[in-house]
C-alpha cells in the first residue's frame, strides 16, 4: 500500500509532510506497491491520478479538472474528504468528510503545541506561486513580521508556526497547521490565484468563516500577473465567498477547461496578456522600474502591518478534537485492509 500525494520540483512545505506524516501515524505500514493506493493531503482527487488495482481516499481534496477514471466504484474506499464542498463535487454524503488530515499532526508528541506564554512573534507564509514574482522577504522585514518561505523543509516550517504568536496566511496549509498547533492565523491574499473553493472546503469544517484580507502585490512583475490571471484560467478568487458560489465556479471552470481549444487559448491569451507585457515593460529603464516597485512594496507592507495587529482565528477546542478523533478512526478501518 503506497501514499499518494502531489511532489513539488522546488517543495511545498504542505504536500512534503505527506512523505513522512504517515509513517510517523502508521509506522512499518505503507510501502512501495502501487497495486493499492490512498490518496492523503493535497487537491489531488481528479483525472491525473494513476492507476491502482485499489484506492483508498484519506482526507484529500477537489479542486481542480475532471473526477478519476472508475471513481466510485468497488476499487475506491471513500474514508473521508477534506470538506463539505469536495463531498459535494464527488457525489458524497455528508458523512463523507472530517477535515484535511494536516490536524493529525497534533497528535504527534513532536508537535505537541505550547503554550501561549511560550511562543512569540508573528510570521508570514505566502503562497508557493507568491515567492518567484513578489517581493515579500523584503515587506516582511519592513513590517516587522518573520518571512517563512513555503518552499522550506516541512518540519522546521511547522516549528516556525508552532512557536509563532500568530501566523499570517495566504499559504492555506499554513493557517490548518497554526489551526493545529493550536495557534491564530489571519487568512490574506496576495494574488487572484488564491482559491476560495479550497479554503472554504477546510474552513467549514472547523465552523471558521474565511474572510482574507487583501495584501495587493508587491511588486510590478506581480501585479501584472495577478491583472491577468482571469484570462487564462488561473484566477480562482471569488468575491461571493459562500459555498454555492464555490462550487458554480467549480463547475463553470471545469467546463470551459474541458474544450478541446482550451490548451491552445490559454497558451496564447498568456502569451499576450502577461508574457509579453512583462517583457516590454522589463525593458523600461530600472530606475522607473524600481520606483514602481517601491511603491508595490511599501503599500504591501503597510497592509501587513495592520494585519500583524489583529487577534486572528482559531477554531473551538471542542471542534478541532472532534475532528481529529475522526480522523483517527478513519486511520484505524485503513488499518483493517492490509
């Protein structure tokens, strides 16, 4: 029984715990026979998915593209989903979903959370798309707010959380791991490509309204990317947050995706509108490009300073424990099909 779960080429503190969370939970369980899978933390279930003569579902999540092939029959075990909205899409019921299963990590005597007079300090975690066009070590060190880069080893990333005062998150994984080590986190965005389907999927479970500030970009090259992100298909931040609007977008997106012209449109209309626009605009003298990015970044961080300010979420003990027994009786039935 192997774990399947996204591998980012640069990593993505939110999808690598999967490569050791699970063996740590179930040790001398999973191994490398792919005859039968499950599918763990991550917006993983959809049509990429391999192959398995068996698949079992362990807390993942939809958020993207087309169900997998032979999704429901007898080689799926549905254990449970990320959130209400994934059960939604997949044809679930609500019986089918707990939350995302980074809450497991609570359990763990490593990351066992401290106590409040013990942590401090606040840190921010952009989203992995944030770090290669935004300019966000250098608003973080303006605000005074601790810079964590998503792309950092998971384990010294849940640490930095674990020890935090608070967590400012446009990373979704940052906000369910601070949720996790019992610390409040403030939901921000800092481009259109932020999806509300996701967030929303896990915050309901926690009976947690998502209501993410807006940071704007910090930097030019950003700004234009997030201006053009709807024209190829990369904007997925909704301003009707509620969980109808959620998944019409879902199925609105999954539709216009679905054409046959879509791979070429989208190729194109990114080539026009933000390939190259940005290599024009690269071209301006750097002393007008710098000017504008001071102002990028210096607005951004003055939003990030007020954002350091507040109390943040964090869900009821009573909530986040229920959950987490949960998914613990989901682990113990995994146990009973090896």
């Amino acid at each position: 029984m192997q774990i399947y779960y996204y591998k980012d080429s640069v990593g993505n503190f939110g999808d690598d715990l999967n490569g050791w969370l699970w063996d740590r939970l179930l040790p001398n369980f999973f191994d490398s026979d792919t005859s039968v899978r499950v599918s763990v933390i991550g917006t993983i279930i959809n049509e990429v998915m391999p192959k398995a003569d068996k698949w079992f579902v362990l807390t993942s999540g939809v958020g993207y593209g087309h169900l997998p092939e032979g999704f429901g029959n007898d080689n799926w075990k549905i254990l449970s989903v990320r959130g209400p909205l994934s059960a939604k899409v997949l044809g679930l019921g609500s019986d089918k979903y707990i939350t995302d299963g980074a809450a497991l990590l609570n359990t763990l005597a490593e990351f066992k959370p401290l106590p409040e007079n013990e942590r401090s300090g606040v840190i921010f975690i952009p989203h992995h798309h944030a770090i290669s066009v935004g300019n966000w070590e250098e608003v973080c060190r303006l605000a005074g707010v601790e810079y964590v880069s998503p792309q950092w080893n998971a384990v010294d990333v849940i640490n930095k959380i674990r020890n935090a005062k608070l967590v400012i998150a446009d990373a979704m994984h940052a906000a369910i791991i601070a949720d996790a080590m019992r610390v409040p986190w403030v939901p921000v965005i800092t481009s259109p490509q932020i999806n509300t389907f996701k967030w929303l999927d896990w915050a309901l479970t926690i009976n947690t309204p998502y209501s993410p500030i807006d940071l704007g970009p910090s930097h030019f090259h950003e700004s234009l990317r997030s201006n053009t992100l709807k024209y190829y298909g990369e904007k997925y931040k909704l301003s009707d947050i509620s969980p109808e609007s959620a998944i019409k977008d879902f199925y609105f997106k999954r539709k216009y995706k679905s054409s046959k012209l879509w791979p070429t449109y989208s190729r194109i209309a990114r080539r026009l509108t933000y390939n190259l626009p940005y290599k024009i605009l690269s071209s301006l003298k750097d002393s007008e490009i710098k000017n504008k990015n001071l102002v990028y970044t210096e607005s951004a961080a003055e939003r990030l300073i007020k954002v350091k300010n507040s109390s943040g979420f964090l869900s009821d003990d009573v909530v986040f424990f229920n959950n987490v027994d949960g998914l613990l009786s989901k682990l113990d039935i995994l146990k009973q099909h090896k």
